[in-house]
C-alpha cells in the first residue's frame, strides 16, 4: 500500500540561477563525459555539478567528490540560488514530444513515498548492478538530498489518477521550456490539500513498479539504514524518498526496447549460430528490407509468441519461438535465456562486467558496429506491453538489466528532496 505525501521541495530560483533550460540535466547514469563538460559549461549552477561532480585537483590523497557536491549545494542555498517551497505540494509535470511523427504528451507527478522493501506495494523491474548503488549511497549521504527522482508507473485503466493530472496541467505552468532534445517540459505546482488527498487516496491501492532509477531507490532503503541509529520518531525524513510517477495506461506512456549487440567471441561461427538457432526457432531472413521495415515485420504476431531479430554476416534474420509458453515468456527473456546464454554462452557475470554483450538504444548504431567488426551479431527487440510486464513483475520476477526504455527520461534539476523534517511541514 503506498503511503504518498507532498513536500516543500528544493527548487531553483531562476532570477538568481539563471534560464532553467541551463540549469537541468538527464539522469546521472546516461551522461557520458563529454556531455557532462558540456553542462558544465553551460551555467555555473547546473545540477551536473551536484548529480555527476567531475574529479579535480585538489589537497589530499583521494578527492572527494561527494565533498565537494555538498558544498556546492549548501552554497547554493545560502546564495538563494536554490530555495524551498512556502509549502508542501505535488508537482505536476508533462513532456511533449514526437516520435515516428507523431506528437504525444506524458503527464505525472512528484511526490515522496514511504519508503518499503520491495514486494511491498513497490516492486523493481530489472536486475541492478552494485557500484552505481555505492556511488549514489555515498552522494546522499555527503547532500543529504533527493536530487533526483525514481520513476515510478502504475496501472490506472479508469484514468481516476490521471484526470486529476490533467485538471491541475489545464492552468498556466509555473515552468515551460524546450530541453535540448526539444522537448517541451512543463511543472505545475499543486497546494490544494482536497485534489492532493484524493490522489493520496487513489494511490494507496495501486502497485508501484520502479521504471526507472532502481539504484537510487535501492540507496534511499541503504540511507534509511545508515540513518536508523538517530532514529527519533516512527516517522523520519529519511523513511520517504522523491519519486515521479505516471501512469502506464496514460495515452503519452512510450516504452522503447533497448538492443543488444555481441562481439569478442573468439569461436562465433554464423553457421553454426543458425543452426542451433533453428532448433528451438523458425528462422527467415527477409529480403532487401530497411531497418524500419524489418522492425515492421517483427511485429507480426508478437503477442502469441517471441520474436528476436538480429543482424549479422551482412544480412537480416527475424526468429520466431516455435514452442511458446502459456502465457509467453517476454522476449528479452527468451533472447538472454536461449540464445545469449545457451547459444552465444555469454554468462550473466559477463554480462554484470560489461564483457561481450552491450546495449543500443539505436539499431543504426548496432548494425554499423556489426559492419565495422565492432561485434559480431546484432538483436532486435519489440517494445515491452505494459500488459505482459506488470503480472511477471508483481509475481517478484525481474527482467535483465535494460529490458526497457521509458522515453523521455525524467529531468534532474526541476524538484529536489532535502531529507530533513523542514521539507515536511
């Protein structure tokens, strides 16, 4: 049963900082290094310096990063460039964007959750990785701060949640701006304690499955852990972290598929890939198709059975399970258990290391690594339905890291949450 409650959140103060388009940036974890020097450059206050702070010189045998974000923010604070809201709220937000010509907008919310192991109302979806939780554990730990938020769906078919979205977004935004990707971002800010109950109300019934930012959660329940020796009340700052949430059943709801590209196989041989391919698949190799085309194809009949496309020797194949489960196992599923891990012998430990199996969000770009003998074969996958994910999830099954995309991600910079009693009343 989620326990959801609004927040004075920390926010930017833009005749102090300066445009917010400036000021934002994408999650942590998908920001290379050239584009971190970038944000960089572009306002002294940009949140990059406090969700990915570059090493610099500085005195001292290790430097300290997270030191370092921490002064930046409590800085920040004293200058006014950030500031905290007069008084709780949720906060309402949108992305409109296009995506194969088609113009669609996503609505949800900001809010805290009370934090509860998972399988209790709140369930993670991929498999994570244990570094990135002991870089974010460490980053709370130094700001004590939510600098950004988890994302997090649910299920709601009737719209009940989501009208109560909308009606608020129906007034002019406190925030409106293309991001570079030229999307359009926009924030309401929701003080009226009837509308905030009823979606308080609402949500209690609804399961919540972490989309995106399973290594940020995963540090909030670590932070409550390290925090319990000063533990005054059954109800601390600590127990609640900041999430996004939208519903899956909203029309603006987009879940890419995220491909896999293999290669460093030493004994790979395409003929013998295939025929232990036919074994368990029914295998064609359309003719002079484009990669639009293929992707196409791939998603005929795909509710009844797995579909797997992949790229190699120069030529597309599609693979279709030729005995499929009842209900079918996802796809990703049956390409890591049966192919990259059967056929290709690719262990999951290999793949934890970042060794021989790597991730594309563009097929383009996977096929052009295959050509230039980056790797050796390409997989393709159909975008995951809501439908086939949330019972798997719910019975407490995770899918491989990066089964999903949910686009577009979720800005840090617009709403942050300083873990302390002042940002609850």
């Amino acid at each position: 049963m989620p326990i959801l409650r609004p927040f004075r959140a920390l926010r930017y103060d833009t005749k102090v900082a300066g445009d917010i388009r400036d000021l934002v940036a994408p999650p942590y974890d998908i920001i290379y290094d050239e584009w971190r020097d970038r944000l960089y450059d572009r306002n002294p206050y940009n949140i990059i310096r406090l969700i990915k702070t570059r090493d610099e010189p500085e005195e001292g045998e290790v430097p300290d990063k997270y030191r370092r974000a921490a002064g930046y923010i409590s800085s920040w604070m004293g200058k006014g460039v950030l500031r905290r809201e007069d008084a709780p709220a949720f906060y309402i937000r949108s992305e409109t964007f296009e995506l194969e010509g088609e113009t669609r907008t996503r609505y949800g919310f900001v809010g805290l959750v009370r934090l509860e192991e998972f399988g209790r109302g709140i369930y993670p979806h991929e498999r994570t990785l244990s570094g990135p939780k002991i870089d974010r554990l460490n980053l709370v730990k130094a700001t004590r701060t939510n600098l950004s938020q988890v994302f997090g769906i649910y299920r709601d078919p009737g719209q009940e949640i989501q009208e109560l979205v909308r009606k608020v977004s129906s007034g002019a935004p406190e925030v409106s701006f293309r991001d570079e990707q030229d999307i359009l971002r926009k924030m309401w800010i929701l003080h009226d304690p009837e509308t905030i109950y009823r979606i308080q109300e609402r949500m209690r019934d609804r399961a919540i499955i972490i989309a995106d930012g399973h290594h940020r959660y995963e540090t909030a329940l670590a932070y409550r852990e390290f925090m319990a020796p000063v533990r005054e009340k059954a109800d601390e700052p600590f127990d609640y972290m900041s999430m996004y949430f939208s519903s899956v059943d909203d029309s603006g709801m987009t879940i890419l598929p995220t491909h896999r590209k293999a290669g460093d196989m030493p004994s790979f041989s395409r003929e013998i890939f295939l025929e232990k391919l036919s074994t368990d698949f029914e295998v064609k190799f359309p003719e002079r198709v484009s990669i639009p085309e293929m992707l196409k194809l791939m998603k005929k009949n795909s509710a009844a059975t797995g579909v797997i496309g992949f790229y190699t020797g120069g030529e597309f194949g599609i693979a279709r399970l030729k005995h499929p489960t009842v209900p079918k196992e996802l796809d990703v599923e049956i390409l890591h258990c049966k192919i990259i891990e059967k056929i290709l012998n690719i262990t999951r430990e290999d793949i934890a290391a970042g060794k021989r199996l790597h991730f594309s969000q563009s097929p383009d770009h996977a096929i052009d690594d295959v050509n230039r003998r980056k790797d050796q074969i390409a997989f393709f996958l159909n975008p995951i339905r809501p439908e086939e994910m949330f019972p798997r999830v719910l019975n407490g099954n995770r899918m491989p890291q990066k089964s999903t995309y949910f686009y577009p991600k979720t800005l840090s910079g617009l709403v942050m949450y300083r873990i302390d009693r002042e940002s609850l009343e």
